[in-house]
C-alpha cells in the first residue's frame, strides 16, 4: 500500500453529543502525520454532491465542547442505491481521497461496509446516543444521552415528590433500551420499560399500585421509545384505573433533547480516543474496521462483522433495577 496523502471525513445518521471532538482528534491526528484532511458536510449526502474542505488544525479548534457536529449530518437514503454510491466513490477519486473515516451509528456503518466493499479504505466510528452499535461496549454521546434523562428524572422527581404523584418519563434509543435502562438505574426509576423485556401496561399499573401502597411519595416510569408498551398504552391504563393505583401519572416526552448540548467529560474523551485511533487503524494499513471500545480497551472490529447488528441491553442490570424499586 502507497503511503497516505490524503483522507476525508463525515458525521452520518443521527447527530450525537462528541461527534466534534471526534472530528477534532482525527483532523489533528491525521495532519501531525503530514496527511490532507478533508471534511465532508451532511454525511453521505455531501459526499454524493462533491461537497467536501479542506480541515486545517485552526478548523477544528473550539469544537470539543460543543454538541451536534459542525460537519453536519443527514439521513441519505439514496446512498442505499448503487447509483449513489457510484457518485460517492466517483467524487472522492477525483479529489485523490485515499480513505474515510465515518462517524456514526448503525445505518452509517453499514454504508461503510458498502463502501470497503467496493475497494475504499474506511474505518467507522461509534457513534449513536442509541449505543446499540456491535463491536464496542459505548458509543459516541450515549453517555451525554443518559446524563440528560437522569436529569429529567431528578427534575421530575421534586415535583412529584411535592404533588405525590408519579411520572413518566420516554426517552430516545430507537429500538434499544440502554438509555432508558442505565437512565433509570441512576434515576432510581420504581419502572424501566425496554423493547427487550416487554411488560404490559397492566404490569406497569401494578408496580405503581405497590409502590403507593409501600408509602412511596412518587413513583418515576422511564420508558425507552422503541417499547411496544409506550406512554400512550401505559397513560390510558392507569387513567382507566386511577381509583386503584393511587398515584396520578403525568408524561414528559424528551425526544431529541437527549441528543442535544454539550458533551459529557466522558463522550470528549471516548470521541477523542476513537478519533486517534481510526487515523492510526489507516496509518497501520488496517482499515475496514469500526473502532470502539471494550472494557477501556480501544478495540478495531471487521465492519463485515458488525454491520447490521445490534446488540443487546445487560438483562440482569434490568432484574436488578427491579429489586432495588422496592
Ligand atoms: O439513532 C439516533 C436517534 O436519535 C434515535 O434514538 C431516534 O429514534 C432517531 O435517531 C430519531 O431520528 P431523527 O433524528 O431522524 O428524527
């Protein structure tokens, strides 16, 4: 393999909390081993448009704190056709791109499979509030993710406190309950509702019938989105049987705002990390990887291997979060 002149990267799917310090770490990585770096703007879709800068070490100064990505992202679906990604590679050739390194989650890394596929060095990097990605324990902004719901929760928690009444709190994670379960472990949640462990609304209902009944002054629900038994399911039971449960249940919905503001001390440094590593997966002639994280240990795992799949949630945390409710 020729010596590398010259990488470009991109921020894809989802935006998360550390995609700029990623960004950051990788552009200065790259330049102190006397490479080009370019940036790509809005992910897959910049790069069928041809729209790329050069990123100099000033470029990327001033961003390690702030959430989003100063790259900007989009969801693509016409990269999914090979008419797209024909553009894609076509672009980075003529601009005598070498490799590229993509930040972001599940649908992002698939995408850079594709493209490894078809002869482009790529390394991934893990990045989705959603940590659902295989091939790393954490992900990029998942941590930011968690602390904000716990937030939301410790906020809930004064006033149902003072109102005596319980709260349902829906949080992000696409189909994957890992917020909602880490979130509601820290929050001290009496319910955790995870797509990976159904329960049913009346469940939901009995949990806060006995934690009113044990002379709780407020109950906190924490709902992952992707949950068959989601708010509406949950509201309308206990609405149904409010003269039993004893709590009245109010809901917050927090959407995007998990994804938003600043990053977590953690996500800069994991972004930091994982943004180093991919220019040195590239500097050792091992692309074709995700870069990620398993203990404290940055491990590179085939993007063939993990594209794809998801990974699980930790069952037995979730049994314990249930015997520390009571
Ligand atoms: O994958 C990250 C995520 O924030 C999920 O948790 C959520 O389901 C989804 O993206 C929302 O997508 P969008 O930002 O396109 O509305």
């Amino acid at each position: 393999m020729q010596p590398i002149q010259r990488i470009a990267i991109l921020t894809s799917g989802g935006d998360a909390p550390g995609m700029n310090a990623a960004v950051r770490a990788a552009t200065r990585a790259a330049l102190a081993r006397g490479w080009q770096m370019h940036g790509v703007r809005n992910g897959y879709a910049g790069l069928m448009e041809g729209v790329f800068e050069p990123l100099q070490a000033r470029d990327v100064g001033g961003i390690i704190q702030r959430g989003g990505t100063v790259l900007g992202s989009a969801r693509a679906p016409e990269f999914a056709t090979e008419a797209g990604r024909a553009r894609a590679l076509d672009n980075l050739r003529q601009r005598g791109i070498e490799a590229l390194i993509v930040i972001g989650g599940n649908g992002s890394q698939s995408g850079a499979n594709v493209l490894a596929h078809a002869g482009l060095p790529v390394v991934g990097i893990a990045s989705t509030v959603d940590n659902d990605l295989a091939g790393t324990d954490v992900t990029i902004g998942v941590d930011t993710a968690v602390n904000i719901t716990v937030d939301a929760i410790d906020r809930l928690r004064t006033t149902g406190t003072s109102h005596k009444r319980a709260f349902l709190v829906e949080t992000m994670g696409r189909n994957c309950g890992y917020i909602a379960l880490m979130a509601g472990i820290a929050g001290g949640a009496e319910v955790i509702v995870v797509p990976e462990c159904e329960i049913e609304p009346h469940e939901v209902a009995e949990r806060l019938r006995a934690a009113y009944q044990r002379g709780k002054t407020h109950a906190m629900v924490v709902v992952a989105e992707g949950a068959r038994c989601g708010a509406k399911a949950i509201m309308q039971h206990v609405a149904e049987h409010r003269d039993t449960i004893g709590f009245a249940l109010r809901v917050t919905t927090l959407g995007h705002v998990v994804r938003g503001g600043v990053p977590t001390a953690a996500d800069r440094v994991l972004a930091t990390r994982l943004g180093a590593a991919a220019v040195d997966q590239l500097a050792r002639g091992m692309p074709n990887v995700l870069v990620g994280l398993r203990g404290n240990e940055i491990v590179a795992t085939p993007l063939a291997k993990i594209a794809g799949k998801t990974k699980g949630i930790d069952q037995d945390l979730l049994a314990l979060a249930r015997v520390l409710a009571q």
